[in-house]
C-alpha cells in the first residue's frame, strides 16, 4: 500500500526523483496520467491495467463515460524510472499539474499523486477543514 507525503524536486529537464519508499513497491514502469483536483496519478502497470479494464465496462454510448476517458487515457504516458529512480514528467502534464521546481508526492493506496506544493497546501487545509464531515458521511456509509 502507498502511504505517505514528500517533499520533492523536479530538474529542469522536468525530471522527478520518487521517494526511495515508493519505488520499492512501484517497479521500474510506471503510468502517469491527468489526475483529478488537478494533480497528477501514477499507477504500477498492473494498476493500470485494472482501471483500464473497469473502465473499458462503462457505457461507450453516455457522453461522460467518452469525455472522462479521453481525458485520462488521452493525457496518459508510459514512464520508466532511471537508474536512480527519477521520471520524465511531459511538459503538458507538467503544465496540467502547475509543477514547479518543487512538488508534493503523496502515496493514496494504489497510486501516487504529484502536486504542486501550492495546491497541494490549499487542498489539504480544505480537507482539514471537512475531514470531521468526511469522517462521518463515510460512516453512514457503513465504510468507518
């Protein structure tokens, strides 16, 4: 499981260095995708495989369905982690996300998310803010 947040830096060959935690679980390949609050998803490619089978279920017919995987089949891309475990993060990706020189990258179960520090900051006051709302709406769920 991927669990945690990092301080990280990107070069300016829009290279990242991931955690040395997460490359341990994560493999050498890896997907990076548009993510959603506008950050970015990586996934193992084993994940990867697994939503992109869910998601060739849904309903080609239904308008959200086809906007929602062209966003993120559309934006996605095949990375390889160097010998020292860094990525390539794309310029359109980099442009997506906001990164800067310096990124936050969180582990959220099965994937990582890469934030720029600015955003990522906001977000997760605001998630401070609610996360006794959350708690309890997950709870009627039955979930906590």
């Amino acid at each position: 499981m991927l669990i945690g947040e990092y301080i990280h830096g990107v070069d300016e060959k829009n290279r990242l260095s991931l955690p040395a935690k997460f490359r341990k679980e994560t493999g050498k390949r890896l997907v990076v995708a548009p993510g959603l609050d506008n950050c970015l998803f990586v996934f193992t490619q084993k994940e990867w495989q697994r939503i992109s089978e869910a998601l060739a279920k849904t309903n080609l017919l239904q308008s959200n369905n086809r906007s929602f995987s062209r966003f993120f089949f559309g934006g996605a891309v095949e990375v390889s982690t160097d010998n020292i475990g860094r990525i390539l993060i794309p310029d359109f990706l980099k442009t997506y996300a906001d990164l800067k020189n310096e990124v936050i990258v969180i582990g959220v179960q099965n994937r990582l998310e890469i934030w720029s520090t600015k955003r990522w900051q906001n977000y997760k006051k605001i998630a401070v803010e609610k996360a006794d709302d959350l708690a309890e709406r997950l709870g009627e769920l039955g979930i906590l």
